[in-house]
C-alpha cells in the first residue's frame, strides 16, 4: 500500500509552485468537501479516498476531523456532509457583499430581459457561478451559486479565458482535455483558442447549445481598476427562443453597463475586487 505522501503526492509543478508554509492536511481535508456532489452525495471510506487519491488512513483521519467539526456526518458506514458546510459558503457571501453589489445589477437584467443572469470567476480550468438571479423554471443546467462547468463551453468561461495574460491562456491550452458537452461543443484546442481571441476582439462572448442543448449566452468582462478581467455577467436564453444574435442587439449595450456599474462599485471597496475577482 502506498504511504500518505505517495497516494496524495502532487504533480512536481504544483509542489514546486507551493509555498514552504503550505498545510497539506488541511488541503486534504477541503479536497474531501469538495469531493461530494450530485452523483456522490454519500460515499464509503474507500469512496472517498479513490475520489481524492489518499491512502484510507489519511482519508479516514480526515473525515473523523470533519466529522468531530460537524461538516460532515456519517450513516452506517457512509459519510455524507453537514449543514455546516453551507457556512463556508456564506462567509463568501456575506463577505464579497454579493447581495449588495452583484444581485441588484442581476435582477435588473432578469426584469428587464427575463430569464437568467450570472455572474462568474475562473477557478482552475472551470468557471464558477459567485451570483445567479433567474426567472426561469424550465429543465436545465442549474446555474446556482457554487455550480462550477467547464469554462471552454460557456460565455462567462469564454470571456474570463480572453482576460488571461497570454502565458496564463497557453498553459491553460496545453493543461485541459476539452469535454463535448453536446455535439456542438468546441473541444478543438485550435478552434477554441481561435475562439477565444475573437472574444478578446469583440469584447464579449456569444455561445449556443455549447453547454446544454437550449443554452443561449452573452457574457462580458467585468474588469477591475487596473484593467484587469476579474469575472464576467451574462444573460442567457433559450435556443429557439432567442438566438445569438438577438442577444447582441438587444441586450449587449445593457449588460455592458450593469458590468461598468459593478466595476465601479468594486472599485470603492478594494477588498472586494480581491475577493471576487479570479486569482
């Protein structure tokens, strides 16, 4: 069997780029609560070890630690998570004044334009959803706060892609394996990265049934003081319903301002750039 250090061992260019104060027990203990989801809302021992690639033991270690710290429970012999955890998640909220900064400028574009509008970071080679608002009731993808999808195959991952310093998107190209979400879904790494620089031109991102069939999106860049992209808002639709182009007529002039709106906010409070804004 493998010792904990070999079973979780990480890639050398991720060791190399951890600073020396880095607490590898605490990255497996959030390795471990982010490792539950929809299709694994309770796992066995040896479930979640697999899931997070630790030995039993460090898992087991782990999960004792969460358990005696209420975030995660156990079942028989499946643990599941806690209440608790939905803590975590509000002090981000709470914290980035989501309700005060992001939700108003949402509910605008919602009673304005009706169905949905987002507002999203990237985090790894994902984006993830900080501020959803939605009138929409229809099956489909669920957009909630926390959701995270790929970022090749949305408008808000399209433009957060085309914000990344040149370096930045090359390794990006090189690390992710693109997953056909739908049979429309770019997953060329020549095409995608073609599409992306159009984003970089147009200043904003268009994608239909990319992401789910019926999915229509415009998104543009929310940039902070110095320039810099630290997430993006969108409006989506229904394929059928509105078309790409639609969206761009129609609502473009104001989604680009209720991006400007949030920018400016941000920028009266500093710290909330660096909270909300993609590392």
């Amino acid at each position: 069997m493998l010792n904990d250090k070999q079973e979780g061992e990480a890639r050398p260019a991720e060791e190399e780029s951890r600073p020396a104060e880095f607490v590898e027990a605490l990255a497996k203990g959030l390795s471990i609560l982010e490792s539950f989801d929809s299709e694994h809302p309770e796992m066995t021992l040896s479930d979640v070890a697999r899931r997070v690639g630790l030995s039993p033991a460090a898992a087991r270690r782990s999960l004792i630690t969460l358990q005696t710290l209420g975030y995660v429970g156990q079942t028989n012999k499946r643990f599941h998570l806690r209440p608790k955890v939905m803590s975590l998640g509000s002090a981000f909220y709470f914290s980035a004044r989501v309700d005060e900064v992001l939700q108003p400028e949402l509910r605008r574009l919602v009673g304005t334009f009706g169905d949905a509008s987002s507002v999203g970071t990237l985090e790894g080679h994902d984006v993830l959803y900080i501020a959803h608002y939605s009138e929409q009731r229809a099956r489909r993808p669920t957009a909630v706060v926390g959701a995270r999808y790929p970022a090749h195959a949305t408008s808000l991952g399209r433009v957060l892609l085309a914000g990344l310093p040149d370096a930045d998107f090359d390794r990006y190209l090189r690390e992710v394996e693109p997953v056909p979400l739908t049979n429309k879904t770019v997953v060329d790494k020549a095409a995608l990265k073609k599409v992306v620089e159009e984003v970089r031109e147009k200043n904003f991102a268009t994608t239909v049934d990319q992401l789910d069939y019926g999915i229509t999106a415009l998104a543009v860049p929310i940039r902070g003081a110095s320039g810099r992209t630290i997430a993006a808002l969108n409006s989506s639709g229904y394929s059928g319903l509105v078309t790409a182009e639609d969206l761009v007529e129609n609502r473009l002039r104001e989604l680009r301002v209720s991006a400007g709106r949030i920018a400016q906010t941000l920028s009266r409070y500093p710290v909330l750039e660096s909270i909300i804004g993609t590392r």
